[in-house]
C-alpha cells in the first residue's frame, strides 16, 4: 500500500517540472513567499493524489481488510507519525526543487 505514495514519482519529476515552469514563466526564481506557497501547494495536491489512488487501490486489492486490520491494530498516534513524516519528506522535495533547481533553470534563462 504504501508503495503507492512512491516519492520520487509523486513528487520529485512533477515538482522539476513544475519549478522550471514557474522559472521559464516569470524570468525569476521564486521569491520566499511564494517559494512557500508553492511547497505547501504541491505538497497538499501530491497528498491528495496519493490518498486518491490508495483508496482506489483499496477498492481493486481483495487484501483491502487485511490492510485495514493492520492500519486498526498500529494506533492512530504512528499512523499520525508515519503521515507528518510523509509531509515533510515531500516538503523537503518541494524546498529544494523549487530552490536549487530554480536557480539553475534561471541561469540557463541568461544569455
């Protein structure tokens, strides 16, 4: 199950994507603020389609009440661990995806 909240393909090539975008669009880097909205932006939308495919898997897989009965069993306060830890490893992605690879889209903008 939790493979499908897959790091590198949820979060990582889109975010690139998405920092180049916003470089090649406005002819800047991000500045602090809205480096901070798009982090928090992308990660809430990165979360909501990793919920979204989880409960459609959930739906497909037969083993769905064993997951459930594993999820029943582990307790609220890890499962809520296990989540807050999920959101900063994205935001982590999203900080440096939206620094560093920001940055070198822009130097590739100069002449």
């Amino acid at each position: 199950m939790f493979s499908l909240l897959n790091l590198t393909g949820s979060t990582s090539v889109p975010t690139l994507i998405a920092a180049g975008h916003f470089v090649k669009r406005e002819q800047r880097i991000p500045n602090s603020d809205e480096k901070i909205q798009l982090v928090w932006g992308c990660t809430i939308v990165s979360l909501f389609i990793s919920s979204i495919l989880v409960f459609l898997y959930s739906l497909v897989d037969p083993t769905t009440g064993n997951i459930l009965k594993t999820v029943e069993n582990t307790g609220l306060i890890l499962i809520a661990i296990v989540m807050l830890l999920l959101i900063l490893i994205h935001a982590v992605i999203f900080f440096v995806s939206f620094g560093w690879y920001a940055k070198i889209c822009a130097r590739k903008l100069k002449p």
